[in-house]
C-alpha cells in the first residue's frame, strides 16, 4: 500500500507555542500542536534544560539526551532562559507577547512567584491561550504533591482494574496519564485557538493527571458511581480484562501463544469450538454472573491446540478474536506499514501522528533541538521585528 507522503498545507501554520513544560504531558501536547504545523519553541533552563534530557529509558541516549527526549520532542527549536534572570525574563515575556499560545506543567504557584501566571500573561497578551498541565489541579488536598503518572494511576483507582481478582494492584505498562492528559490539553488549546480567531480572545486551558485518569475510567467509575451496592468492583478471577465485562471477554492461552476472545454469545462459541461443556450456560444471563465458571472451561479447552486452529473456527463466524502480538509480530504484519505508523526523523525510528489530514500521513522530520540551539535566532528575530529590520 502506498501513503500520501506530500506536504498538505498544515492547519497550525503560523501559530506560535511556547512550551515551558518538561517530562512527558505537556511535552506530548507540544509535539502534536508540531505535528499540526504550530511553531513550538522550547523554553529551557540554560543548565540541564528540561530534565527529560537526562531521563533515560532501557538506557537509550541520542549524543547527551535521552531517546525519550527525542521522542516527544520532534520538530521543535531551543532557547535557553533563566527565569530568575531579570533580563532573561524580559526577553521571554517579549516572546509571550509574540505567541499564540503558552503551555507549562510546574506546580500550581510556581509560574505565579515568577511573574508568568495567566493574569500576569494576559495583561501582556491578550490572545494567547494558556495551557496548563497538573498533577491534581490547583485546588485540594492533592494540589501539592507530585503529578507523575505512576502515582496518578495509583491515586486514581485504575491500578484495581487490571487483571484478575487476587491480584495485587496492576499498573499500565505505558505512562497512560501522561499521554492521555497531553491529548487532552491538545483538544482544549484547539477549541481555545478556534474562540481566539473568532473573537480575538485568549483563554486559561486546565487538565490534570488525576480528571485524565477518571476520563479515562467513565465507563467503569460511573457504573460504580450508580451502584447502590458502594462496593468497589470485582475483577473476573479467571483472566481478568475488563472488570464490567461477561464472559468469554479476555485473553487465553493457546497450545502455542495467546488468543484474544471479546464479546460472543455462549452458545455460539460452544458450537463453533465444539465444548459440551458450555452448553449449561448458554442463557445470556449467566454470561455475568457465573463468567469465572464458564471462562475457567474455556481456559482448559483453548490451552489444547494452537490459536491459528482457533481462529479457523472463529474468524470466519465473525467472532471478535484476535492472536496476541509481541512487538516483533507486529511489525512482521505489515499492518503498521499499510498505516505509514512509523518515521524516521534524523536517525531515529519512531512513530508519526495518527492524525491523518486530507488523506495524508503528518510526517515531522525535524528532529528534537539541542538545548538552547535556537536562543540567537529566535531573539534576533523577535529585536528585527520590533525594530522594523527585516530578517
């Protein structure tokens, strides 16, 4: 399959970010804003710069940063400015009065201390949008503490949704708040910046950690929220995948691998996967209430042969089955390349945006600035246009 590889005309083009943020949320929302066409300038500490560069991950390492710096940091550029510096922080305050739109992800007070909270920003700009990502918000008894994803998580009340019933508590294996939360900031500097060319007006743009992680759970948190019961819900104690979901929904082993079985009627599959066994439970109305029994015979009969065998049966009874990929199957597939998922920019393989415009894959080859790499060029620019000097 061949992609649309051509430039389309981005619809972020000509907005200008400022991203202060570090780590992971603030960063991702950043990246996308990039992906779209805005021009997103990194203001970074002059030493060290945003401590993501000294993150290592598997211990992978671009030169002096972080492959994960890289990774959430494609197609931006570099200055470095001292906040506590009186000149430093009038030359920032001149590119706020440039930008369209700010993001940062400090502590609730900290940018205020500093001079740049939202009102302060907004006597100088009145159309810039101004995002904000938190752990917890700026109001409670959370406000504080640390916003890092494994703790949001843990906090939030996800970590009890995961696995079986038994299981100690069991955390995403990807920092799921975090990306979540910067998809989320993304969608609401979009809806700001739409306001703001339809009225002139900027806007204050809030998530968090811990409203992502609840976003995240609506489903089950609003079934607990409506049981009368109070109690917290159980997970399947036979492989456990969705704490609401009957049964056969979950991942079972195979003779060879592992075998993904969603929503099917009882009957259908003790018919098609030939086991008497499940034949008692053919009313729809077991398939909640006795799903470990009925999960525990299937668990014993797939276990008997392989999951291609299974999904012969499966499959073309329009079953929603799934083989269990590892990452080396995946890419062995070619489902990732018929989606043009991945890119490379400046050496290193990583994913595009999965957003796709007019028919196109959004690809970003420019690859993650050096710290303070763009600091000359970008005051020179901002002095030439204050000046009237053409560049």
């Amino acid at each position: 399959m061949t992609h649309n590889f051509v430039q389309v005309e981005l619809p972020l083009d000509g907005v200008r970010v400022l991203d202060f943020s570090q780590f992971l949320a603030g960063p991702a929302c950043a990246m996308r804003l990039a992906d779209l066409g805005a021009e997103v300038i990194k203001i970074e500490r002059p030493r060290g710069g945003d401590q993501c560069r000294a993150m290592a991950v598997a211990d992978q390492w671009v030169a002096d940063d972080s492959l994960l710096f890289h990774t959430i940091n494609r197609g931006k550029s570099s200055v470095a400015a001292d906040l506590k510096s009186e000149a430093d922080l009038d030359a920032v305050k001149s590119l706020i009065a440039s930008a369209d739109v700010m993001i940062h992800n400090f502590r609730p007070g900290v940018m205020e201390r500093i001079g740049l909270g939202f009102d302060e920003v907004s006597a100088l700009n009145p159309r810039l949008v101004y995002g904000v990502v938190s752990g917890y918000g700026t109001q409670g008894p959370w406000r504080d503490l640390p916003g890092q994803d494994l703790l949001a998580q843990a906090r939030s009340g996800m970590v009890w949704l995961s696995g079986s019933d038994g299981d100690a508590p069991i955390p995403f294996g990807v920092s799921i708040t975090d990306i979540a939360a910067g998809a989320h900031l993304a969608q609401g500097i979009l809806a700001a910046l739409f306001r703001q060319a339809r009225t002139g007006r900027g806007g204050l743009v809030e998530v968090s950690l811990l409203a992502t992680a609840m976003d995240l759970q609506f489903e089950q948190f609003t079934s607990y929220l409506n049981d009368t019961s109070d109690a917290q819900p159980r997970r399947s104690a036979v492989n456990g995948a969705n704490v609401h979901a009957t049964a056969p929904y979950g991942i079972y082993e195979t003779s060879d691998g592992h075998l993904a079985l969603a929503m099917v009627a009882i009957a259908q599959l003790a018919e098609l996967l030939s086991i008497p066994a499940l034949d008692p439970y053919a009313d729809p109305d077991l398939a909640y209430s006795r799903r470990d029994e009925i999960k525990a015979i299937l668990r014993d009969a797939l276990k008997t042969k392989p999951t291609q065998h299974w999904l012969s049966l499966l499959e073309p009874a329009g079953v929603w089955c799934a083989q269990v990929l590892d990452y080396p199957a995946l890419l062995e597939s070619g489902a990732l390349e018929a989606l043009g998922v991945v890119q490379d920019v400046g050496g290193i393989e990583t994913t595009t945006c999965p957003i796709r415009l007019d028919g196109a894959v959004l690809r970003n080859a420019k690859p993650a600035p050096q710290l303070g790499a763009d600091t000359a060029r970008v005051l020179s620019e901002l002095n030439n246009k204050k000046t009237g000097v053409s560049a």
